[in-house]
C-alpha cells in the first residue's frame, strides 16, 4: 500500500472501472430519488442530485458523475460540470437547508468544464456562489472527494463541514499533466509533478486539507463493496457527531476550518 | 494632436521605437508604444491620462500602487499586513528565492496590497491586486490578506472594494491557494450577513480562481472596458473546443451583455463612479 507513488494513485482515481458517484449512491442511499434541472437553464447529467435514506437518515446527496460506459461518458460530459450544475446542486443543497436534512457530496472530476457555454453561463460565478453559500448553509456538510478531484470544479460542491477523501484518490489545483507542463515547462514530468503537488489523501490530511481517509481495497472489483461499507460507516458516524452540534457552533466551525488553511504568523 | 506632436518629436529625435514592446513593461522610458493602435505614446501623456491610451482608449495594465492613486483621495491610503512572511507549503523549489528576487526587483511586496482609504471623503477598506507579482496569482498571503482586509471591513462597519487582476491559483502552493477560494468566498459571506456593501471590480486579465470566487461575488460588479475576464483561459477553451475563439469572447462587453457584471466603467470615471455608490449607500 505505502509503495504505491502518487502517479499510481493518479491512475488509480482515474481508473475507468473504479466505482462511481452513482454506484456508491445505489449501494448505500435508501428509497434515493433523484432531482434534476438547476430551474434557469437545463439539467447538467455531470451531477446527479437527489434524496434518501442513509442509515435511516434522510439527507440530500450531490454526486459528480463521470459514467461507465462510453455512451455515458458523453452524456455526463465526463464528469466536466457546467454552470448548470453547480447551480442544480446549490438549489438542492438549499432544499436540504429548508428541510433540516444533511448534505453528502461525492466529488470526481477531472475539472469545471472549459467550453465556450460554460464560460457564457458564467462558470465562475456558479463555482463562486456554491463556495460562498455553502460556506454559511445551516446544515451539515460531509464531503468525500471519490476519484479525481480536480480544482475549482472539484471545490464547488466540496466545502465541507468535514473532507473525507478515499485512500486512492487525489484532491489537485490542477492535473499534474498540467502543472508539468506550466511549471516544468515539460508535460512529460508528470509523475514527478504529481509527487511534487502533494494531492494524496495522506499527503492532504498532513497538510490540514482533508479530515479523514477511506479505506479501499487494492483490488479494484472488491472495492464497491468495500467501500460502501466504509462509506456508509464513516457517513453514519460523522454525522452523528455533526447532527449534535448548535447551528452557530456547526458554522463557527466550518468558518474556522477554511479561515485556517494558509494563515501565517505576521 | 498629441500624436502627431510626438511623431514628429520621436522623428527629430530620430528615435525608433522598438518592436514587440509589450504593455507591461511599456510604460518604462519616455516613450512607449501602444500595444493596440501601435501608436507611439510620450509616457507623461499616458499617466496623465490614467494610463489609458489617448489615441485609441486602451486600458494599460497598472500597479497597485498607481491604482491606489488613481482612486484614494491623497493622504488618506493607510496601507494594512505590509510584512506578511510567505509561505512554501508543498516545498515547492526555488518558490521562496523566486518570490523574495521578485520583492526586491519591483519593490511590491504580494499580489494584493490592502488598506483602509477614503474615495471623495468616503471611509473605505480596499484590496488592489497587482499583476506584476507572479500574474496577480492567489496563494496563501494573497488570499490571507483578502481576507483579513475582508474582517476589517466587518470590525469597522466599512464598504469593501478589490480591485482583481490574477491569472488564478498560485500553483507552486498546490492545494493551499485552491483553498483560499474557498476561504476569501467564506469571508465575502459574513460581509454580506453583516449587510455591508461589496463591490468588485474586474480589470484586465482576471481568470482561473478569483474569477470563481470573490470577483465574481461583489453586490455590485464593475469592469474596465475590454478586460479579459474569465474562469478558463482562452488557451485552454481553443484546445478544448478545436477552435478559435469569435471575437471579443470573455471580454467585458461580452460579460456585460451576458449579465454577470453591472458596469463597465472607464478608468477616468473609476473614481466618481465608485464615490457615486458609496454616496448612494450612505444612510
Ligand atoms: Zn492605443
């Protein structure tokens, strides 16, 4: 397991036959029924939103969807979100507020989408709003970075109360191919980029970026399962400690865990 | 006209203007060139005019410390988190020689320089990027100073007003400077829960990680005409669509007419524009 560098963890997060938001959701969400359309422009398939029973606890669950098979790949647009989708799951997320349930997001993508519409729709601003009101939502927020969890794309639906990350998955600023090739002027540095980054969950959790890691197994076809288990163990556990907290405490908290990261000693 | 005086200067002088200047490092010497009408530019003429171009209206990229000029009444700019130490949290090599040889050479300190000032007597909290710092990138003191001028505003009961230039994320922090959008966009909420007023101001180029957090979270927005303004680079859109990009796309205008800013608003005007505001939210 500790022999595995950051690259190999790279290829694994990315790794077509690992489980998806959507598997992980049928496996451990009870009576789920999913939501779609962000009521302004259309429904972005990248995220798939809805409700459901964890444990016999209702909350609302946001997933970011890369798809299986190769006609799904497409639909989901590979997990590459649009403003739409960000602002579906924001209008969830402040449904899940209304009605006092928790909220669990599934983060894997390789990045907010590039594309011209995206850019139209005002990808910015979608991803700026999710990251200033989740930060205030009076509700719980358990977020778990699943695959890939690649920049601004990721983070908009990853501002939790608590960040759990899978032992095979990566958490970025941008891919390592990319910082390769803006940093080291060599795109072909991958793997020493992806070395250098520090984007590992255990890498992540020494810097005070993530909170706790998930088990996995090192066989891939045993790791829904698994997982799931873990998932549905972790979810249960963190938020009955959540659940307990005073909304004021809870949102001190959260305001405290981003205020933190990156504060000096003037 | 100005032009044609400096031409036949520049002639007399015999002076030839160098090719392929480029705006940012125009603004150097007596003469400079514009980088959009080609003309060439006596350089006291272009600060007279707010570093815009008198010939075609070009908005040059400017330092912070000329922003704050432009915009704070004299004598009122009272600079806040001059000497905050930097950071190197992934080790990233040679980060903290390349930014302390970058202190020494321009003589700013960070990407963002903040402080307390007053625009046409109005009290104010300001946040200036500067572009010349690593491409006005956020890392942890830039987006720790953001935020700390951010709470100032809140202590204070003051307006908050940033002024953004950033190429985004400062990726030799790895994850550390995505964090900070997460951080400054948290502290431009409890602004807002304190209904103070927040106005943001988009200059030329704003893109990645300020675009997509409190850039683009101001209550009111503003942009200099023609800024490039966006979330992906235009270099990454082409590589991902397999085409050029139409003309004007992520420009201000295009925002504008996109709905995403309220305002566009020339340099000269920056500053009876923004004190029309604050009047308006005087009560
Ligand atoms: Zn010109």
């Amino acid at each position: 397991m500790s022999k595995k560098t950051a690259w190999d963890i790279v290829m694994l997060a990315r790794d077509a036959q690992r489980p998806k938001a959507k598997d992980y959701i049928e496996s451990i969400v009870d009576d789920f029924i999913e939501f779609h359309g962000d009521r302004a422009f259309g429904d972005d398939k990248s995220i798939i939103g809805g409700i459901g029973r964890i444990n016999g606890t209702v909350v609302t669950v946001i997933g970011q969807e890369k798809g299986s098979t190769t006609k799904e790949k497409m639909e989901r647009n590979f997990g590459m979100t649009n403003p739409e989708g960000y602002r579906k799951a924001l209008r969830l997320m402040k449904q899940a507020e209304k009605f006092h349930r928790p909220i669990i997001t599934f983060v894997d993508t390789p990045g907010a989408y590039p594309g011209l519409g995206a850019e139209e729709r005002g990808q910015g601003e979608a991803i700026a709003r999710n990251l200033m009101e989740m930060s205030r939502l009076k509700t719980p927020i358990i977020s778990i970075v699943i695959g890939e969890g690649s920049s601004g794309g990721a983070l908009g639906i990853c501002v939790g109360d608590k960040i759990a990350m899978l032992e095979n998955s990566v958490y970025s600023v941008l891919s390592p191919e990319g910082f390769a090739s803006i940093l080291y002027k060599d795109a072909s540095k991958n793997k020493e980029a992806a070395e250098k980054m520090k984007i590992t969950a255990k890498d992540l959790k020494e810097l005070g970026i993530i909170d706790d890691i998930i088990k996995e197994k090192d066989k891939q076809e045993e790791n829904l399962e698994f997982v799931s288990s873990e998932l549905k163990e972790y979810i249960t556990k963190t938020l009955k400690k959540l659940t307990k907290l005073k909304t004021e405490d809870l949102l001190d908290l959260r305001y405290e865990k981003y205020r933190k990261i990156g504060k000096m000693e003037e | 006209m100005v032009i044609d005086k400096i031409k036949k200067v520049n002639n007399a002088e015999g002076e030839k203007p160098q090719k392929n200047t480029k705006a940012a490092d125009m603004l150097v010497g007596k003469w400079v060139k514009c980088d959009a009408c080609k003309e060439i530019l006596y350089k006291d003429d272009v600060h007279k005019n707010f570093s815009v171009c008198p010939n075609c209206g070009k908005h040059f990229r400017i330092s912070a410390r000329r922003r704050i000029k432009q915009i704070i009444d004299e004598g009122t700019f009272i600079e806040t988190y001059e000497n905050m130490p930097e950071t190197d949290p992934i080790h990233f090599d040679g980060y903290i020689k390349k930014i302390e040889t970058l202190k020494e050479k321009t003589k700013i300190q960070e990407a963002v320089t903040t402080g307390f000032g007053e625009i046409h007597g109005n009290k104010v909290v300001i946040a200036v990027m500067d572009g010349n710092f690593l491409m006005g990138s956020m890392g942890s003191v830039v987006g720790e100073k953001i935020t700390l001028a951010i709470e100032d505003a809140i202590k204070e009961k003051l307006p908050f007003i940033i002024f953004c230039v950033s190429g985004g994320a400062r990726m030799q922090e790895g994850m550390i400077s995505l964090m900070q959008m997460a951080k400054t966009s948290a502290a431009v909420a409890k602004l807002d829960d304190a209904g103070l007023l927040n106005i943001t101001v988009f200059t030329d180029p704003t893109t990645g990680g300020v675009t997509a957090s409190f850039a683009s979270l101001g209550d009111i927005i503003l942009a200099e005409p023609n800024a490039l303004i966006g979330f992906a680079g235009p270099r990454v859109i082409e590589q991902t669509i397999n085409q050029k990009l139409p003309e004007g796309f992520q420009r201000s205008e295009f925002l504008l007419e996109h709905g995403f800013i309220d305002k566009i608003v020339e340099r000269k005007d920056m500053k009876k524009t923004l004190a029309q505001i604050l009047e308006l939210h005087k009560n």
